[in-house]
C-alpha cells in the first residue's frame, strides 16, 4: 500500500534531546536540594523506563529505597519543575534536528504526506522542540500530535502510535513509523506499523528486533 503518512518519535529520533532532559532532571533535583544527579551510564539504565514521572519513580524505588518515597503530588511537582527547566534550556538554542530530519520532513510535505508524532514526552517539550529546532508550533509541521498526557500506557504499549493513527483516520499499513528505542519499536509495532530505526546516544545497543530497518540516519530517506 501507498505510505499517506509518517510518525514521528521525538526523543532521540527527531533529535538527540535525552542530555537536554537528563540536565534539567538534575537542575531540578539541586534546586530541590536533593543529593539525587543521574551520570549517563545510571541514566542510560533509568531510559529503559519511559516516561520522566515514572523514571524519578523507578528511581526513588529501586536506588533510594532507604529514603522516604515522594508520593504522586510530589513526583508530579518535580516533573513540572523538570519541564519548566527543560523548556528553558532548548529555548536558550543550539539543539540541532538529527541529520537529515529536516530535509525528510520537507520532502514528505512536498509529495503531500500527512505527518503525525507519537511521543512519550510531555506536550510542553515537544513545543520547545519545534520553537528550537523550526521557529515554528508543533502544529504547523504536524497535523497529529500525540503526547504521554494523552495516553495512561506509555511506551513500549501502543498507546501512542494508536492514538496517532486515531488522529489521522489512516490504517498502520499505509503509515511508517520512525523510533530510536526497542520500547519505541514495541510500541510501534505493536499498533501495526512498519518502524524504521535510527539508534541514538542512549539506544545504539538496544535490540530492535522486530522494525522494518536500522540506519544510522534519515539522510536520503526514500519514504
Ligand atoms: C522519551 C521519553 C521521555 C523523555 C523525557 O520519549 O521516554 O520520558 O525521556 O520526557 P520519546 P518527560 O522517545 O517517546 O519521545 O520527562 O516529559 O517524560
Ligand atoms: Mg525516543
């Protein structure tokens, strides 16, 4: 079947983004004063949990376990705090679009391709994001977006690429979906669609089994 239609990811496949959110994760916990600072290797562990409310959960559950556990309220203030943070540091500029991004993106809306994200990211970040990297709204390039407030399943569930599928009125057969993680090939998969992978710092070992390809970039992507 002819492709109507691409989704995006946004962590990690749109651009490397995950040591912009790894700093505003421990801004926010200093500002806090708590003596909590995720390296790359103890962060590159806590990725595999999708999600940064349930990520400083897991965290809180499985290294701080001797300490008293924040309850939801609390973890909920944190992340806003982390948004607040995150959106500042891509608002402050220099995070470029993974190679050939941009150029992919413009060829599909030349061939007149519908194009939708599926991200576990909070909506805030995915407009900083496209601020940052487009000057423009998330709804100027992207007529769907679904973000982790929309669904209660993140990542590796299909939640997402459902609901991006939903918005878009399209069958998976005639969508292609672009991820950088195996819980991102999952979840896509497992709505239906064809995923092709493009490994990023935090995934280049992940097991992507199951996608319809692995390349180091989306330079010259033929949809
Ligand atoms: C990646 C994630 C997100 C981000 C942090 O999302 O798992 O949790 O790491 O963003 P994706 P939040 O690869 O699906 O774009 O703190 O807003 O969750
Ligand atoms: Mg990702």
């Amino acid at each position: 079947m002819a492709i109507k239609a691409l989704i995006f990811d946004v962590d990690g496949t749109l651009a490397e983004t995950e040591e912009a959110h790894r700093q505003a994760f421990n801004e926010t916990f200093a500002a806090s004063k708590m003596d909590w600072a995720w390296g790359v290797p103890m962060y590159g562990t806590l990725l595999k949990t999708t999600g940064g409310k349930e990520r400083m959960q897991e965290y809180q559950k499985t290294h701080r376990s001797h300490e008293p556990q924040m309850d939801r309220d609390q973890i909920q203030d944190l992340h806003a705090q982390k948004t607040a943070r995150y959106v500042e540091i891509l608002a402050s500029g220099g995070l470029p679009l993974r190679a050939g991004v941009a150029d992919l993106i413009s060829r599909a809306q030349a061939a007149g391709l519908r194009l939708a994200i599926a991200t576990t990211t909070s909506r805030p970040n995915v407009d900083a994001l496209t601020a940052c990297c487009w000057g423009k709204t998330p709804e100027q390039i992207f007529e769907v977006i679904a973000t982790g407030e929309h669904v209660k399943a993140k990542k590796p569930a299909p939640d997402l690429f459902e609901l991006a599928l939903k918005g878009l009125g399209l069958p998976a057969a005639e969508c292609l979906a672009f991820e950088d993680s195996r819980n991102g090939v999952f979840s896509a998969t497992r709505a239906g669609l064809r995923t092709i992978v493009t490994p990023g710092q935090y995934t280049a070992n992940d097991d992507f089994s199951g996608a319809a390809d692995v390349i180091s970039s989306l330079e010259g992507f033929q949809f």
